[in-house]
C-alpha cells in the first residue's frame, strides 16, 4: 500500500481518516522541520506526495488534498530529482487548476533537465485528460511555444501530446496546423 511508509495501517472509519490525516501532516511539516538535513527533508516530502498521489489516484473522497497543493508545488525546485518527479505526480493527480499550472510549469522551465521536462507534461497531460484544461492562456501559449520552438524532440513531444489533450480552438494553433517539418 502506498501510504505503509508513512505509517498508516489499515483502520477504518473516523480513526482510520486521523491516522491518514496526522500522517500527511507529520510527514509535510517533517519535510521543513529545523535541523533536518536537505535528504532528511526530502524523503519526507517523498512520502509524503507519493502518499498524496496515492489518495488522489484512488478518487479518494474522504481526504482533501487541496492543502497538499502548495507544498508540493515548493518542492517542484527541489536538489533531488525523485522528489521532483513525485511532487510533480502527486500535483498532476490533483483535481485542482493551481495543481495542475505548476505541474505544467515544471514541463515548461527550460532550465529543468529534460526528462523532468517530459515528465512533467506527461503528469500534466494526464492531469488535463483527466479533470479537463484547467491552464491560464499563457500556460497554453507556453505550451504551444514549446512545441513550435523547443530544440529537444523528447520535449517537444511531450508538449505535443498536451497540447493534442488541451484541445485548443484551431484559431490558436493555426501556425502549428500551418508550420511543416515540425517533427521532421
């Protein structure tokens, strides 16, 4: 089970949803306690989104994860990689339009290393064929941007797929429909 790590077992009920809530407290507020080294920190903010993600990917009804939201977004910058990537899933599993812009922002910062990039846009894509386009228009003008402009093809790619599940009015995506070679 995906929350085993944080110490959650298998009760049910009213005591069940406390342990689950305490946990993802415990393990958010491990994650800036003082005194922690930055990997001590980091585990705990890695079982903390992959706890997130879990209860966000199950339809959890019980939990809101909406307080997860910003967190999980500061760790979007993180050192370590995992907790990116895992920050970036637990975010592209949330029904929520702020979950999903940061998640979509991480794909779109090109000072990222380029397979968080297409990580992060495929989490954001799932994110959108899920719970709908919930992007500002400049995170869709970014999105499309990418895919005109960007010089990695694995990028470029990964953009391509969320902007095909953005499905933007053809008005917006003119000069992509009009552009050739765009993959060649």
């Amino acid at each position: 089970h995906g929350l085993d790590g944080l110490g959650v077992g298998s009760d049910e009920g009213d005591a069940g949803v406390e342990v689950v809530h305490r946990a993802l407290a415990d393990a958010a507020e491990m994650a800036r306690a003082p005194g922690l080294t930055e990997d001590e920190a980091g585990d705990w903010a890695l079982k903390a989104a992959n706890a997130v993600r879990t209860l966000a990917t199950t339809n959890n009804t019980v939990f809101d994860l909406q307080a997860a939201i910003a967190p999980l977004a500061e760790r979007l910058n993180d050192d370590r990689e995992d907790v990116r990537l895992a920050a970036a899933g637990a975010l592209g599993a949330i029904n929520n339009a702020q979950a999903q812009q940061a998640v979509a922002g991480l794909g779109l910062d090109d000072k990222a290393p380029s397979h968080i990039r297409v990580e992060a846009l495929n989490f954001a894509s799932e994110s959108a064929r899920r719970f709908s386009n919930m992007l500002s228009e400049d995170r869709q003008q970014a999105v499309l941007d990418l895919v005109m402009n960007s010089g990695d093809m694995d990028v470029r790619q990964a953009g391509a797929r969320l902007l095909g599940i953005l499905n933007l009015p053809s008005e917006k995506i003119k000069d992509l429909i009009l552009q050739t070679g765009t993959f060649e």
